[in-house]
C-alpha cells in the first residue's frame, strides 16, 4: 500500500491495541502496540514516517467494550 502512496502522501492505520490475538465470529483479530506497528513500518522498503498516533476508546454499543483502538497517520517522504 505503501508504494501505491504518493511522494508526501497521508495514509490512517488503525489496530486494535493489545497483544496477541483473537478468533471471533470466524474474524482474526491481531492486538498490537504502538511499539510494535512501528517496528514493522520501519521494516517496509518505502520511507515513512509517524505523523501523529492516538487511541480511541471502544464504542458502548459494540459488545467488546474493553478494546482500544490505535490509530496511526503516516506519511510517505520523498
């Protein structure tokens, strides 16, 4: 995805926070950090860089009400 991105182009990551992972409904889930996430961009050929990250909290309405999300935004230098 990374090399489809423009030069100085924007890109939004969002993961579930946490480590390891869950099966549920049939639907992987992969928990990660923002440690983690990271570390893989770094590991990619294209140079990127973290703009900004943030967490969100989960929605009352969904059930998995103990879940936070990561967010990243990130650009593709030149």
């Amino acid at each position: 995805m990374f090399n489809a991105l423009k030069d100085n182009g924007i890109i939004y990551i969002s993961f579930k926070v946490g480590k390891g992972y869950q099966i549920k409904n049939n639907i992987y889930y992969n928990f990660l950090t923002e440690k983690e996430v990271v570390e893989i961009l770094e590991k990619v050929d294209v140079k990127v860089k973290v703009i900004e990250y943030f967490e969100t909290l989960p929605c009352t309405k969904r059930k998995q009400k103990n879940i936070i999300g990561g967010n990243l935004i990130v650009k593709k230098e030149s």
